[in-house]
C-alpha cells in the first residue's frame, strides 16, 4: 500500500498529515499500487530521430483562434498538437470564451469537438443560443469516456478538440475515482498523446484550488504547452486572460475582455477603457500611472480616499487591485521621509476599472494619491507618474519605461514623472520630469 497527496501527487509509502513538497494538509489518501504502469505510453510520433537541420516548421503553422486578443496571449495563435490548460473560477466565463473560440475555429478551420462531462447537449445549445453560435461543423458531446472521446475524434478529425472539464474524464483500467491524482494524470497524458499523433489543437479546462492554482498534481502543468488563467471579479464586467506557461511565445501576457450579455467582447485598446477619458477636471486623490501587464503598457487611474477615523477603532486601510502588505510598506516610507502621518486616518486605495496591478511601477502612483487625498489638491491635469520606491524614499527605474511614456502620450499626457536612472528617448510630444526621490515627486506636483 501507498499514500499519495490529492494536492501535488507525491508519494510515500507512510502517511502524512502534512505534505512534505506542496505543504497542503490532510490531503495524503491511500492508494493500491497499481497494477502495471499506467504511464506506459506508445510512441507520439513513431518515427526516428532525425536531425534539427531536417525538421519543417511549416507544417505547425499557427491556427487563429479568431480572437486577436487570444491570439496575442498565446503568442500568435493555436499550434497544431498543443495542448493548452485553461483555468479560472466558476462562473468567470470560461464555457463562453471557449464556446466563442470553438465557433470561430469551426467556421474558418474545419471540424471542431466540444467535449464536456458537466453539462448535457441541451444546456450546451441553450448557452450557444444566447451567444447566437450555429455553425454547422461545431459538434457537441457530452461523455465522461476516455475510449469514446477517443473514437469521436476518429470519427470527426477535427482540427480542435475542447475538453471541459479534465477533471470529469474517466479513464479505463486505472483505479481510483474520476477526478483523482491517478485519473487526472492519467487522463492529460492520454489526451496529450492523442493531440501529438494526430496534430490536432487541443484545450482542456481545468479546475482551480481556492489558492487560485490548477488543482490535481503538477505533473498536468508540466504536460501541457500552454497554461492560462481567465481572471476578475464577479461585481466587474472585466476578464483578463493570463499566460502562466508558454513553449511557443512569452509568459504573462494579459488579454483584456468584457462580460457582456452575448458573450465576451475583447478590448484592443485596454488604456481607454480603464480611464475614464471623458472626465477631464482634475480630482484630488487621482493619478494616473502606466503600468505594464505582459509586455502590454496600459494607462490606469489610481484613486486614494484619506479620512479621519474620528476616534472610533482602528484606522482602517483597504484595498482593490492593489497589494495591502506593500502599500502599507509606502505609507511607512511616506512617514518616514516625508513626515506624512496618516496613522490617525483610515486609507483606502482603489485601481478604477477593477485591474489587479501586480508590479511595483506604481508605486510613485500610491504615493502621490495618498498625499493628494490628504492635502485635498488635485495632480495636475495631464500629468502621469510612474516609478518604484525604496525603503529609503528612493525612485527607483523601471521596466521598458520608453513603451510607457509612448503609451501616455499617446492619450494625451504632456508632462510624465518617470525615475532620473531610467534610460528614455528624447520626447517631442510630453515633457519628461525626471525626479530621484519622493521628495521631487510631492515638489513637482505641488503636493509637498
């Protein structure tokens, strides 16, 4: 007998009630040792080595999914006999970005299989029937069956095969119940061979831990080519596609969608939908901050209320889109170095448009809002700040600053606080302020 962990897929032959590699708890079950190896698997290809100077790249030419948003993220398009991980909560609009996608493969490529072991035909057609999806080389079913997806893809050869979800396949002859380690290694590597043989795209839904990561064992990430995760908030209209893993292009790039009633609409141009362009009167407590998602730069407003407490509890600090352990860190250096007190105010921070920022480039943004709110004076119009700052009240420089200040310009903004060390080209369309401390940044704002 063994036991094996329901998180990560590690092995012992004890029992743990904490995992020793991924750290989950009570998540070791016991497993019978399988019967024969159930990774025992056929060659891919069946053909013998040949040399790298012999290979034609021409035949894995990239598929377009239809979507130029999608396309993008995934580094051009689908590569014939990729298989790509697609992630995200419940709810969040998985089932109708991939229906869409299915849609405009089958209308532009060929045959196209929609598998699902969580939903009938019915609730499939209801669906695409809202989304207004009637092509007739779309094909639906719905079974849980390793042997009979297999031999629906005999039957239809389609060029795109979508499995939703990996965790309702079921594989013959390997123990354990559907959606276990066993099954759903077992299941990847299966539909992984079949992508490869037959050069056929293929997408396999996958369910998420409360973490936000892939459930099963990593073994499934380290199959496939691609990962994404489909992210937002179910009170925001806005979906951003992320690439976690990419052979066939770069990681983290950020697609940008909108929920709508007929499915979701891309974004080509995501810093016009962030800011609200159509306000133009400067209000205390907003800036605006270029920040980089992927390799896109995106213009996105950062809003900061600061309140008196009026001696009741706490202070409170809260926070949308932004790290609290970070922000908290800048209004300790804000304290610090430039005798900002806000310990008797509650600080609420918010990114309009309900965009996670991730990096640190907006870091002169908090700053700069946070002291606007306080001081109740608006930065002046036209202006943006980008920069990260060190604990000793430093403006440190920032990646592909010159992408940033092309995006700003592009909108309009004619005067840019960007860090003194940062490397930028001469700018006829906005005047560059280069400022090396927080203590420029509130003098060049008016704020100090």
């Amino acid at each position: 007998m063994a036991f094996s962990c329901a998180e990560c897929g590690y092995r012992s032959v004890k029992w743990y009630g904490r995992c020793p590699s991924c750290g989950a708890w009570d998540a070791f079950h016991e497993q019978s040792e399988p019967r024969g190896s159930d990774a025992a698997a056929s060659s891919w290809i069946g053909e013998d080595p040949r040399s790298i100077r012999d290979i034609d790249v021409d035949e894995l030419a990239r598929i377009p999914s239809g979507s130029a948003e999608f396309d993008r993220v995934l580094g051009g398009g689908l590569i014939p006999g990729g298989v790509l991980l697609f992630g995200g909560e419940p709810g969040i609009g998985k089932s109708t970005l991939l229906l869409q996608t299915a849609r405009s493969l089958a209308e532009r490529q060929g045959n196209v299989l929609y598998v699902s072991g969580e939903e009938s035909e019915g609730q499939i057609k209801l669906r695409a029937s809202r989304l207004g999806i009637e092509s007739a080389h779309l094909y639906v079913l719905s079974e849980q069956s390793m042997p009979r997806i297999k031999a629906a893809v005999e039957q239809l050869s389609p060029c795109a095969l979508i499995v939703d979800s990996i965790q309702t396949v079921a594989c013959g002859g390997v123990d354990g119940d559907v959606g276990s380690v066993r099954q759903l290694r077992a299941a990847s590597a299966e539909l992984t061979r079949l992508a490869k043989t037959r050069g056929m795209a293929t997408i396999l839904v996958g369910h998420i831990t409360k973490d936000g990561a892939f459930a099963g064992p990593k073994t499934v990430e380290h199959l496939v080519d691609v990962a994404v995760y489909l992210e937002g908030h179910r009170g925001e209209d806005v979906r951003m596609l992320r690439t976690v893993k990419n052979r066939f292009g770069a990681t983290h790039e950020v697609a940008v969608f909108q929920m709508t009633g007929d499915g979701l609409r891309e974004i080509s141009n995501p810093s016009t939908f962030f800011l609200d362009t159509g306000t133009r009167d400067a209000r205390p407590g907003a800036v605006v901050v270029p920040v980089l998602e992927g390799t896109r730069p995106i213009l996105i407003e950062m809003q900061a209320l600061v309140a008196p407490t009026g001696g009741y509890g706490v202070p409170q600090r809260r926070c949308t889109g932004l790290d609290v352990n970070r922000v908290l860190l800048l209004l300790a250096v804000m304290d610090k170095r430039l005798a900002i007190n806000v310990g008797g105010a509650d600080v609420y921070l918010s990114v309009a448009g309900g965009l996670d920022v991730r990096e640190r480039a907006g870091d002169v943004g908090v700053v700069a809002a946070v002291a606007s709110s306080l001081r109740n004076r608006a930065v002046p119009l036209g202006t943006a700040v980008v920069g990260e700052v060190d604990l000793s009240g430093e403006v440190r420089t920032v990646r592909r600053l010159g992408e940033r200040i092309r995006e700003a310009e592009k909108l309009g903004y004619d005067r840019i606080l960007v860090p003194a060390a940062g490397t930028v080209r001469a700018s006829s369309a906005a005047k560059i302020v280069r400022v090396s401390s927080i203590d420029e940044v509130m003098a060049e704002l008016q704020l100090d």
